[in-house]
C-alpha cells in the first residue's frame, strides 16, 4: 500500500463528535493491520479533502489518535503509526480464568463481621419473604413526569446540599406532621439513601469500637450489621406480645447485672420486625423515662408506618420524646420503592450537623433529581394517595393470606398483628421451620424461617409470611405450594 492510497472510511452519521468518529475508523484500521506500526498516514489536509470534512476536525482526530498512543507526530515530516502501540483488551474465552483472581492481597484485611443471610435466587418463585411492596401498583406516569421535570435543570446535576434537599425536607416535615404527629421543620430532617444508610450514620457517629447497643432478640440483621460495622457489641433484648421488654432492658443497665454500659437501643417499635408486634404505651412511657434517665440514645426505626390495619395507630416515640433521646429512622421504601433509596433522619439538631458532616465525607449528598421528583409529588398528593390505595390493597391481601392460611392449621398458626406487610406463624413444634422454608423454596415459594431473625441464628418455630406484594391469585397458588411443601412430622 502507497502512503498515497490509504484513506479511513467513516461510519455512517452518529451521535459521537465527527473527529472522534474518524479516530475510531483509523484505530480499527491499525487493530485489523490495514495500518502497519511505522507507516506514515496521507497529510491532514489531503485527508480533509477526501472525508468532506474541515480540516480542524481532522487535526483534532489526529491529536486524539496521538494522546491514545496510535500514532506518533514528527515535526516537518508527518504522522505516523506509532511503532508501540496501546494494547487491545484482551476477550477471556469462556473456560480461561482472569489472572489477578489467584493473584495475592499485598494487603491484611481485619476479621470480617457476621455474615448477613445470603441472598436467596430463585428466578420465577413467588415471594413472601416478607417487607416488600408491590411496584406494579405505583404511579409510574406521574413519577416519570415529575422525574423529567426535575432533570430540565442542570442545576440539581451539580453539588447539593448533605442533608438533602431543602424542598424535599420540607415536604417531609409537612407529611410527618400530618401522618405521625411529629412537629418537624426541615431543620429537623437530614435525608439519606434508605433507612440502612441512615442506621449506618448514626452508628458511625453516635458509636465507638466496644460500644453497646441493645437490640431486639428477633430483629434485622442487615440493622444489626451496620450496628457492628461501626465496632459495636450488641446485646440481645427479649421480645414478646408487646414489644421490647422494657424491664428486661432496665435490669440489664443495673450496674450489679454484670453487663457493660450501653450507649444506645435500636428497635421498631411501631411493627415490631419481624413479628409485628405493638409496642405498648406503658413500655413506650418507661422506655423514655429510662432513656432520659440514663442517657440512652434510642434508635427508633419506622419502617413500616403506614400500613396499619387495625385500631388507630400508635404515634411514633419520638413524638414523645421531650428530652432529646430518639433519633427518628423513616423510609419512603415502603410507601413508595426501595430502588429510590430514600430515607430520613428526624433528631436533635447537633446530632443531625454530625450526620451531614459524615455524610459529606461517605457519600457527599443523595440524588438530588430523585429528590425533587419525590418533593413533587409529596406537594402534589401522590404520595398520599398512593399510601391509601396501598393499604386499602394489602389489607384485603392479608384478609386472603388469613383466610387461605386455616387450612394448614393446627400445623401453621397466627395471631394477626393489627399491620405491616407480613404475618410471623407459629410452626407446630412436631415440624422442622428450616425444613419447610427449604422444601418450599424446591415449591417455587421464597418464604423465611424465624431462625433468619434470631440474634444468635437458632432455630426457631416461626415462618414470616409476606403478601404485600402478592396479588389473591398468586398468595392463593403461593400457599398450595407451601402447603405442599410441608414436612411430615
């Protein structure tokens, strides 16, 4: 080939910028060999001529070429294929392994924590795992819509604001006000990426290595993990019909019970997870007052708060709390989409300046567009309204898991809690709860054992039973299966 005779072919027209274009064609042209390493290319403005395009566009693909390492410029000579040129990723065939997996950490890593539950696949089964809403109720239009208008500014693409955005605060501390009785203002919010990321602040500001926190017997791990992560021993608390045991928890701050001092209880009061339990007004009074007279930082974590289905609803501790003890954890997980990981933290305001500051150092702000989307339709009554016809949906869902769940008694048992999203069952003592939640998995059912819940990980006889996100069709096929599934005593 003459050095005459070579000329790039450009691809149809693209997005990409034309000079960037024309950098790719004479790249490949080196990958295929069509371009040999030391060959010089047709001057700029020849190629100019040739392509139809301005020179400047074909100097600019040269100046990419070359800070790419394909071709090298010689003054008052030309361009030419670089002799060393950048190598091409190389395409692992399907049995070849990536050399660094087996490569050694120059590294110690410290001893890791207690592994969280492994995450269950099962592609195609039908899910009561228990917590989860069903997304295909949402309003997906009018998300969509105010998604859109938030993106036309460039503005909220820049840095924002740590506690989040002032409008979505506001609009939070108008809905709790209205919905939980909690007189907030924004100054009283700090926003976070889902209710994990607001525990795991928390944590981390509130926590030292050797610090103890008092959590709930039965709880959630993935809380209990963040606890840990910040070097937190936790202490396991008895539950029972009306909650955390309260005396229970007084008797372990006695300084003659032989316990180390705690610094914090994390629970969730309003459905206790994962029983549903209550917890009752006389304990929520002594909680407080042992709070405040032990200057407890109480963690109170409102998952579900919006979904009760029985009598009126319990108004959160904090709003109660007259002396500055409870940081207030809310989610829009549950009365929206976890996958918006949207969460909040309500509490005293020094406490909120260490929450922004850790987050300006972990994370640096949320999405500022996701939250101006939500802030729009919190305003606009969306959310509201999706909240009611949300409850009036589950409510009718567990009405049917009721109803279809007589038929596996006296081996399945429940006391309806009066809300939330799933049922906690009493298994018969005669069977195996781990051994049903295998075998209903084999079902193509996801159900969890109440050893997934129990602070040490032992057995216990109880299955979580979730059917919020079950239409009546699918909750009634989900219980033949598990009905099925069930082992023989």
């Amino acid at each position: 080939m003459t050095r005459s005779a070579y000329f790039p072919e450009l691809p149809p027209p693209a997005k990409a910028p034309v000079f960037l274009q024309l950098a790719h064609a004479i790249a490949e042209d080196v990958r295929r060999g069509r371009l040999r390493p030391g060959e010089r290319l047709p001057g700029s403005r020849a190629l100019a001529e040739r392509l139809g395009v301005h020179r400047n566009t074909v100097l600019a693909s040269l100046q990419e070429l070359e800070a790419q390492g394909w071709v090298r410029a010689e003054p008052a000579r030309g361009v030419f294929v670089a002799v060393d040129l950048p190598r091409a990723p190389q395409v692992a065939s399907p049995r070849a392994t990536p050399s660094a997996s087996g490569a050694p950490m120059g590294f110690t890593l410290p001893a890791p924590p207690p592994a969280l539950p492994p995450e269950v696949s099962a592609t195609g089964a039908l899910w009561m795992s228990g917590g989860q809403p069903d997304l295909r109720i949402l309003p997906l239009p009018e998300l969509a819509r105010a998604y859109r208008r938030a993106l036309s500014s460039t503005r909220l693409l820049n840095y924002g604001d740590p506690r989040g955005e002032p409008r979505l605060r506001a609009a939070l501390a108008q809905w709790l006000g209205d919905t939980r009785g909690l007189a907030t203002t924004a100054e009283d919010l700090v926003v976070t990426r889902g209710s994990q990321q607001a525990l795991a602040l928390l944590a981390q500001v509130l926590l030292r290595p050797g610090d103890t926190v008092a959590v709930e017997a039965y709880g959630y791990p993935q809380g209990w993990a963040a606890l840990r992560a910040a070097g937190a021993t936790l202490l396991p608390v008895p539950v029972d019909a009306e909650g955390l045991d309260v005396a229970a928890l007084e008797a372990m701050l006695d300084a003659r019970s032989g316990h180390p001092p705690i610094k914090a209880v994390y629970l969730t009061p309003h459905h206790q997870y994962p029983t549903g339990a209550v917890l009752s007004p006389a304990r929520r009074e002594a909680l407080l007052a042992l709070a405040a007279r032990h200057q407890l930082a109480v963690l109170e974590d409102d998952y579900d708060n919006e979904f009760h289905y029985r009598g009126r609803p319990l108004l959160p501790l904090a709003s109660a709390d007259r002396h500055g003890v409870v940081a207030y954890i809310g989610t829009l997980s549950k009365a929206f989409a976890p996958g918006l990981r949207l969460g909040f933290v309500r509490g005293p305001r020094p406490l909120l300046d260490r929450l922004a500051d850790a987050r300006r150092i972990a994370d640096r702000q949320g999405d500022r567009v996701v939250e101006i989307a939500i802030a729009e339709l919190l305003e606009d009554g969306t959310v509201v309204r999706h909240v009611r016809k949300s409850q009036q949906i589950y409510r009718v869902r567990r009405d049917v898991l009721l109803t279809e769940l007589r038929a596996l008694d006296p081996w399945l048992r429940v006391d309806p809690p009066p809300g939330g999203m799933a049922l906690w069952c009493h298994v018969d003592p005669a069977l195996s709860a781990d051994t049903w939640a295998r075998a209903a998995l084999a079902e193509g059912v996801v159900v969890h054992a109440g050893s997934g819940y129990s602070f040490d990980g032992a057995p216990l006889p109880f299955l979580r039973l979730g059917f919020a996100c079950l239409d009546e069709a699918e909750l009634r096929e989900a219980m033949r299966r598990l009905t099925r599934a069930r082992p023989r005593p």
